[in-house]
C-alpha cells in the first residue's frame, strides 16, 4: 500500500517479516530471568483501577455494566443450595479498551498499513487476524518510574503539558540502571488522580491531557523499550503537537515501532514508594483477534 506519510524511523522487519509482537520480542528468557532478580522486598503493586460504572474513561467508551447474576437475594427469596452450598455469579458488560487496558498492535495504524506491513484489511468485525491482543506472550520484565510529578514537585500535571525527553531522563536518574532494552517504562502524570478530576471539567480531561510527544517518543526508541503505560487516558498530549494529526503517538509507537501501550494505569501507591527498578508482570486476556485487553499489571519490589 503506498504511503503519503513522513519517512520515520521504523521497527519494520526488524525481527522478520512475520512478525506481530513488536519490541516484546526485546524481552528476552534472559531479560525475564535478569528482571526477577530485582525483586528484594516481594511487595506487590496493584496498578490497575477497579472496573466501576464511574471510572474515568474517553468520551466514546462506556463505563462497565456489572450486575450479578445470582446472589444472596436469591436464596432469602427461596432459592435451595445444592447439598448445602451456596454460589453468587456475575456478569460484566464494556468496552474492551475501558479501564486499565493494553492496546495490541492492530489497534492503530497509518496509511502505510498495520505493524511491520501487515494488511490493515485482516482487521475486521470479528476480529483482528494479525497484531491482535492474542498474539501477545504473558510480560514478566524489568519496569522504570518515570515520576513526572515528583519532578516538579506536583500532584498532577497542568493540562496539555507536553513531556520532554530531558524530564523523562531526570526523572528515570535514580532508577540505578537507565531505561533500557525490553523495559516497561511506566510515566505518573497525575492527571487522574481524584483531586485533579474533582478541580476539572471532565469534558476536557482527554482534550487535554498531559502526555509524550515525538521526541520523547524518539526517546524511547532509542532505547528499545518493550512497551510504554502511562497514568492518563491516551499516553500521548492532547491536543496533538501537530494538529492536521490525529493520535500520531499511538501510529508512531503502535504502528511504526511495535510499542504497545497501556493506558489508564494507577500509579499513586508506586509513586509512594518511590522506587528505583522493579519485576513489572502483565498478562493481556487472550480474547481471539481482540485489539485491546483489561489488565491489571504488577509491579513486584
């Protein structure tokens, strides 16, 4: 397919034509190995939000519908427990890319076509058949804070602020190794935190919102992170640095370099801790040709 857009740095072919991971094949049995070794307290970080109806969300997703199916009401209305046991059940309803999420491969793309060329028309109704969430591996890695509120000694970011690569830098400075080769790089904006919903008009907490741009988008390609997450919506500034543009860090990063991203991360209680690198653990649910999946990550100290 032929392409109108700017000639930009590509993870096309990189690790052959077949491809549909991206940069998690950066992350290596012996990356893994190296990553458990970081563990020295056995806390573990919870950096998924809980699903409620109220979660903060983009304008185009719902909340979830939760409801359960059978419960306690059942029983005090006459239902019998089968030989003395007694059950409740629940069904959820959502958007897929609600709440704490990862974005697979073939959720964005540019004209030039998905991930590593493949033919955007192989995502279809019933499912991506390439780059999709089920391609990707459970990720057991090496994750960096990048606590961009404690840099400026904030609580959240003010709006639209743009992240550089020097903050990213300074703010990864303790981390006793830089950010590198099949890292999860995890960037706290603040921008979700209830104090900053409670002083916002939520109308505008996507349009915008803190975030990277392309130099810090640069930033991360050069050091061959595996995946980038993030405390706000979308990772990426709104409204965009260019605004004939539409999400070009979601193309650059998903499309050009096989970045997946995670959105909607809690980083409140790591921010607390302050640490310097940690086990980073995420298992995407394998829905078959899905484009997104809920997560709830882990970062074990």
């Amino acid at each position: 397919m032929p392409s109108t857009e700017p000639q930009t740095r590509t993870n096309w072919g990189r690790w052959g034509p077949a491809d549909e991971i991206g940069a998690l094949n950066l992350i290596s049995n012996e990356r893994t190995r190296e990553a458990t070794q970081l563990v020295k307290s056995g806390r573990v970080v919870s950096l998924g939000r809980p699903l409620r109806h109220d979660l903060p969300r983009v304008a185009d997703r719902t909340g979830p519908t939760h409801v359960l199916t059978v419960d306690g009401g059942d029983y005090a209305a006459g239902a019998v427990g089968a030989a003395g046991a007694y059950f409740a059940d629940d069904f959820i309803a959502m958007p897929v890319g609600t709440g704490t999420h990862i974005d697979a491969l073939a959720h964005a793309w540019s004209p030039a076509g998905l991930y590593n060329g493949h033919d955007p028309n192989t995502v279809r109704s019933r499912g991506a058949r390439r780059c999709g969430i089920d391609k990707i591996p459970g990720i057991a890695t090496g994750g960096v804070l990048a606590d961009i509120c404690r840099l400026h000694d904030v609580t959240a970011l003010p709006p639209s602020h743009l992240i550089t690569p020097a903050e990213l830098e300074a703010a990864t400075a303790g981390a006793g190794t830089p950010a590198g080769a099949g890292d999860a790089l995890l960037i706290r904006t603040g921008w979700l935190t209830p104090e900053n919903l409670e002083g916002r008009d939520r109308s505008t907490l996507e349009r915008e919102e803190p975030g990277i741009g392309h130099d810090a988008a640069d930033w991360i390609a050069d050091r061959d992170i595996a995946l980038v997450g993030a405390d706000n919506m979308g990772v990426e500034v709104f409204p965009e640095e260019d605004p004939a543009l539409r999400t070009p860090i979601h193309v650059q990063l998903i499309s050009r370099l096989g970045v997946h991203l995670i959105e909607l991360l809690d980083l409140e209680e790591l921010a607390e801790l302050r640490p310097e690198r940690f086990l980073f653990v995420l298992a995407p649910l394998r829905i078959h040709g899905g484009v997104n999946s809920p997560v709830n990550p882990l970062a074990i100290l």
